[in-house]
C-alpha cells in the first residue's frame, strides 16, 4: 500500500478549526483532521504556522494566552499530526503564558529541550 504523501497545513486551516468562526471551512478542516487521524492524509504542521496562528488568535480574535496555549498542547500533541520540532513547541507554552512573545518562548523552549545558550539583548530571557 502506498504511503499518502505530506501535506503542510497552512494558518487558515488550524484558525478556523480553532476559533469556528465559519462553519463551512470548520467542517473541511475537521474533514482533513479525521482524514489524517485515519492515516488516509499525512498533515505536517510548522513552528512558523503556530507562530502566525498565535499572533491572530491574539491580535485580532483577542483570545487570551492560556487559551492559545491550552488549545496548542491539546492540538500538537495529537500523534496523527506530523509536527517539525514538537518538543519545542510543546514546551514552549509556559514561557507564553509568561508573556513571552511567540519567538522568544521558542527560543526559550529550544534552550531548555537542547541545552544550548541564547544570544539575546534581552535581559528577561537572559534570566529565564
């Protein structure tokens, strides 16, 4: 049996899987995630989509950071999504929480799952 190929999730599909707000593509998104669920799709999610998506979520649906954050763990933890460095990113979200901006809770996130030092200006993140 052939393996199905990967296919890069982009924002748009985990927003409106996320926040709902228009049905018709909730549906199709849910669509896609049962699909992969069932191994029929192979759904590869990027650090930099969960970065745009937190950045939306925030700015522009005024969703809370421990709702984002509690959302992310639920979601990239599901083990039929492929997840390029899930162990960052799941990591990452009690320095979000902390008010730490996306990136630099990654950076954080990658110094503690790596061990290897961040060169920053920053003095916050210099002592966390």
């Amino acid at each position: 049996m052939n393996q199905p190929s990967q296919t890069i999730v982009d924002t748009n599909i985990i927003l409106r899987f996320l926040v709902k707000d228009q049905p018709q593509q909730f549906n199709q998104a849910k669509k896609w995630f049962r699909l992969a669920q069932k191994g029929r799709i192979n759904l590869f999610i990027v650090p930099l989509v969960i970065a745009e998506c937190c950045f939306v979520l925030e700015s522009f649906y005024k969703v809370d950071r421990d709702e984002i954050a509690q959302k992310f763990q639920v979601l990239l933890g599901q083990r039929w999504l492929r997840v390029n460095q899930r162990l960052v990113l799941q990591n990452l979200w009690p320095f979000y929480q902390q008010g730490f901006h996306f990136v630099d809770s990654y950076l954080l996130s990658w110094n503690q799952v790596y061990q290897q030092k961040i060169l920053t200006f920053d003095e916050r993140m210099k002592h966390s």
